[in-house]
C-alpha cells in the first residue's frame, strides 16, 4: 500500500528568515494523523534566509540527519564541533543524553535549503555524537545510493536506529527498484521533479508511506532527487 502525503497538505511556517513544510506534526503544527510514519518522526523542508538562523538550543533522544539540497548550513555544537555543510554533504547527529547547538545559513546572500529528518533512536540515552559525510552526484546518479544505516556499511553514516537512508539523483526515464521484507515499511521524500513509484505519480515535495509491499518499481518522469527509507 501506497498512502501518498501531497506536498501541499504539509504544516506551513512562515517566519519571514525560515520558510518551513512540515510532512508530520512539528512545534506549532500539530495533526494527530500525521506524528510520524514507523520510527520517523520528522521531515522539515526548510529555507533558510541569508545569515540566519536557528540560535542555540537543546536535543535529546533523537538521530538528526540533516540533508542539504542548496547552499550551505553553519553549525556549532557544545561537543566541539563546528563546520560548514553544502550540497552533497549529509549530517548526523545523535542527541542521546543531550546536545546544543546552532545552525545558521553561511551565506549573506543566498538561501539555504535543506531536508532536517528526525527518527527516534533504538533507545533513550545515547551518548551524544557527531557525523559528516559527502556523497558524490556520480554515486547517487541513476542508482539508489546508501547515505545512512545502522551498521553504517559502504561508506554510510551510522545512525541508531534500524532504518537504511538511500539518496538518488535520476535522469528523466531512468528507473530503480527496491524491495522490502515483510517486516518492514519505507517512506518516499520526492526533493526535485516528478516519479513514478508502482505507477503512482509523486511531484516535488510529496512523501509517500509504504507498507505491506514487497517492492518498489520506481521511475524518474523528468530529473529526479529523492529519499528513500527503507525501516523495521
């Protein structure tokens, strides 16, 4: 079963420096059909106005995956870390016990954009950590590429959570399949263009829950990005 969530019916926030969809309930928005999809929580498409920002503030109990689409995100954080991240760069951060940190657009003129997905780890306390990594375009082209996992296998971030995050770049035609085992569910995040998943028909900024099935015939109908999350 495919259950697709339109980009359009998504939370909307507009703060005048952040611009945000919501695809489950988040802050303010709160639509108690839509918490979460399996140990997803949160999928924020946010766009960041030119030097600004989120300023420090708290997690915990949560993996933090941060993909950039454009531009590039500053972020600093009370465990020391502190770096720029930009397009085909993805990062992770593990909440645990309790984190701060900051995260600005590092432009003053350009608007950041960007995919911030929370999943619920495998359980509470985690010690806190920090991860970062870049995926090539020439690896996500056309193929469904692994940027996170538990195991963090073939170069993957690690997250603790049993949930495999696949990134693909398709050109127009071009197509991908996936399977997934009876116990498990996905959920699809179209970034740019149009797709067709088992013949239904997503368009930018749509999602899409996936369960009881047991594969994924996907088709790019013009230049595609997209995520695919494949979870117990």
């Amino acid at each position: 079963m495919i259950a697709v969530r339109r980009a359009d019916d998504r939370g909307a926030v507009d703060m005048g420096w952040l611009q945000a969809r919501h695809s489950f309930s988040f802050g303010s928005y709160h639509d108690p059909e839509h918490m979460g999809f399996g140990p997803l929580r949160v999928i924020n498409e946010d766009r960041i106005q030119p030097s600004q920002g989120f300023a420090m503030h708290g997690h915990r109990d949560m993996e933090i995956i941060t993909y950039i689409i454009d531009g590039a995100l500053a972020h600093k954080d009370n465990m020391g870390n502190g770096s720029v991240i930009r397009r085909d760069e993805v990062q992770r951060m593990t909440a645990g016990t309790g984190v701060m940190h900051s995260e600005f657009n590092d432009s003053d003129t350009r608007q950041t954009h960007l995919l911030q997905i929370w999943i619920v780890p495998e359980r509470d306390g985690l010690v806190p950590g920090y991860e970062e990594k870049a995926f090539a375009a020439a690896d996500k082209r056309n193929r469904l590429r692994l940027i996170a996992a538990r195991d963090a296998r073939d170069g993957s971030l690690k997250i603790h959570q049993d949930v495999d995050i696949f990134a693909a770049l398709l050109d127009k035609g071009a197509g991908v399949s996936h399977g997934l085992d009876d116990s498990r569910c996905g959920w699809i995040q179209v970034i740019r263009g149009d797709v067709s998943v088992n013949g239904e028909t997503l368009h930018v900024g749509d999602g899409a829950a996936i369960s009881e099935t047991a594969s994924l015939d996907i088709e790019a109908l013009d230049a595609v990005e997209l995520l695919l999350f494949d979870m117990a």
